[in-house]
C-alpha cells in the first residue's frame, strides 16, 4: 500500500492515476470531507482508498498508516511536519519515503520565493534523506502548469501577455512527467537514495513560452515586457502575496542570462523522452482558450 499526500494536487492526481495503471494500492490524503460512495473525494479514481488527514499534522495520519509500505511525501502539505510524519510512517512500518523537493533547493533559503508561500521543499528532502528508510528525492525545475497560473487569463482576453522579464529562460518540466518520475521511484529500486534533478527537455524564454502556446492554440501571442514593479503591482492586485512576487523577481533579475541546466533524468529513468513545452500546451489548450 502507497500512501500519497498531496494526493488532490497538480502532482499528486496524475501520480496517483499511474499508481492505479500500474496495480499498486494507493491510498490518497485529502484534508477534505471522507468520500461517499457514489462521489469518490477529489475525483480520485475508483480503486484509491480515499482518506481524511492533514499531512501538516502527522497525528490525522496515524490511523491511516496500517499496511503501508511506502510514502510520498509532499513538501506544501507537509509544510513544517514533514520530519515528524516520517518518524511516524517508520514507526508503523513503512520503507520508503519518496519526497517531492525543488531545484533551487541547495540556494540560501530567502533565494527561494516558494517558501514564502509555505512550501518546506528543503525540508521534505532531509526528512527523507536523514530517515533510515529507502529514500529518493525530486527536485524539478518550474512546472509548465505555471504557465497557466501566470498567463492564461491574459491569453483567454487577447493576444498579448505583458509580464516582466522576457527573456529570462525556464526549463519547464510537465507535471505529468514529474509524477511518472514518483511513481518510479515508489515501485522500482533503481533509483534509491538519490536527489534527481529533474527538468523539462529544453530551456524556453518566457517569450518563446508564449509563442509556443500561441502556435498550439493557433493564435499570434506575444510576449511584451513589462518592468518589474509594474509585474508586482499587477500580480498583487490578482491577489499574489506581495512577498511571494518580489522574491520571485529577484530571482529573475539574479538569473537573467544565466542557462539553466537541461537534464536528461526524466529519459534515463523512464525510457522515453520528457514531454516538450508543446505538448503540454497541447494537453492544456482549453484552458488557455474557453470563456470564462
Ligand atoms: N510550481 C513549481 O514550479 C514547482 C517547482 C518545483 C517544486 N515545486 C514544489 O512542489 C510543491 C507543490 O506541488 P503541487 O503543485 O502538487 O501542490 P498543490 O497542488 O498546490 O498541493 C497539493 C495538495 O496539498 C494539499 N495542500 C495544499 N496546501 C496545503 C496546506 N497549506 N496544508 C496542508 N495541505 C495542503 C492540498 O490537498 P487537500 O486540499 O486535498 O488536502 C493540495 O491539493 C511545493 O512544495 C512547491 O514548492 C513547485
């Protein structure tokens, strides 16, 4: 039995759905109400036990712990428990804890803006690495999936995306391949206690993100700097903690014309190429696309 937290999120739904593909036993925390039979909670698929608990407050896992074998451990659930509910899945007798981390992992702390949201990516890891179990830990660059939490409105009203840093480069991973990634590493051994770095296959700028969406939905995008300051002003007032949006320029403006670094991890371990930025725009085309 795998016990997934974080399970209702952007990784941890298509995690959970390969789980099921490949015949393992899943059961998936939600912080949300226990399912009733007709309406499975969180829209998991049939065969997943579905259970109430809060990962940031180990005690809620406890009875939910039995016959486990395995964790996924998710660093924005988990917040600052994460060591606690490791301690805990061991002493219940679980082997293996896989944590989802982050690239930017081994920077000082106030040189990663997600932590200012909550996230504890360092953390995961150590509670991992330092727990005596069998252990990997993720650590992907930015998911394409912030491509539609930073754009995707502005793209459903017109052809332009005014956004700070044009060509600042990304290596944009596709959520579907990071949790492809955790599965493997939940069910196979060729991967124990490592820290893979996993990326996207190419580095895009901001501008050639959105001109690659453009091209998928059939629509001539572009990408129009805008300064910093204006960036914050506007992505506060969408609501975007103001702290979160000025660590995230700085690391822009520390960034900018440095190459991120490509990694071929998600082909090594999984035999098949990593999806492009294209094809996840493809996945994603509706979104960028309906009226709201
Ligand atoms: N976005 C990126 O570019 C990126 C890149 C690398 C690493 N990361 C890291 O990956 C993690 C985010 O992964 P994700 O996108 O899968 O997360 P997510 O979808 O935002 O959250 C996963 C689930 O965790 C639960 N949750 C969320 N906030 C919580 C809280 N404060 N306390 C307890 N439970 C909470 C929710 O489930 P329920 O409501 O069902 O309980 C949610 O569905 C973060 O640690 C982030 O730093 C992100």
């Amino acid at each position: 039995m795998i016990l997934v937290t974080g399970a209702t999120g952007v990784i941890g739904r298509p995690l959970v759905e390969l789980l099921v593909q490949a015949k393992a036993r899943v059961r998936a925390v939600t912080r949300a109400g226990a399912p009733t039979p007709d309406a499975p909670a969180a829209g998991a698929p049939a065969p997943v036990e579905v259970v109430t608990g809060d990962p940031s407050r180990p005690e809620t896992l406890a009875p939910h712990l039995h016959g486990v074998t395995a964790l996924f451990l998710h660093p924005r659930a988990a917040g600052d428990a994460a060591a606690d509910l490791v301690a805990l899945a061991a002493e219940h007798g679980v082997r293996r804890v896989v944590a989802l981390a982050a690239a930017n992992i081994d920077e000082p702390l106030d040189h990663q803006p997600s932590r200012l949201r909550g996230d504890r990516n360092k953390e995961a890891e150590e509670a991992a690495v330092t727990s005596g179990l069998e252990w990997v830990s993720l650590r992907p660059s930015s998911f394409a999936v912030n491509a539609l939490t930073g754009w995707a409105a502005q793209i459903r009203a017109g052809d332009v995306v005014r956004g700070p840093y044009a060509g600042f480069r990304e290596t944009p991973i596709d959520e579907r391949d990071v949790a492809a990634v955790a599965a493997h590493a939940l069910l196979a051994d060729d991967v124990l206690r490592q820290r893979i770095h996993l990326t996207g296959p190419q580095a895009l700028t901001h501008a050639e993100m959105v001109e690659t969406i453009g091209r998928v939905i059939g629509r001539p995008l572009s990408y129009v700097e805008v300064p910093p300051e204006a960036a914050v002003q506007g992505w506060v007032a969408r609501g975007i903690p103001e702290p979160f949006v000025t660590a995230l320029m700085a690391r822009y403006a520390r960034d900018l014309g440095r190459p991120p670094r490509v990694s071929e991890e998600v082909a090594r371990i999984l035999g098949r190429p990593a999806y492009g930025f294209a094809s996840w725009a493809e996945e994603h085309a509706a979104e960028f696309t309906r009226t709201m």
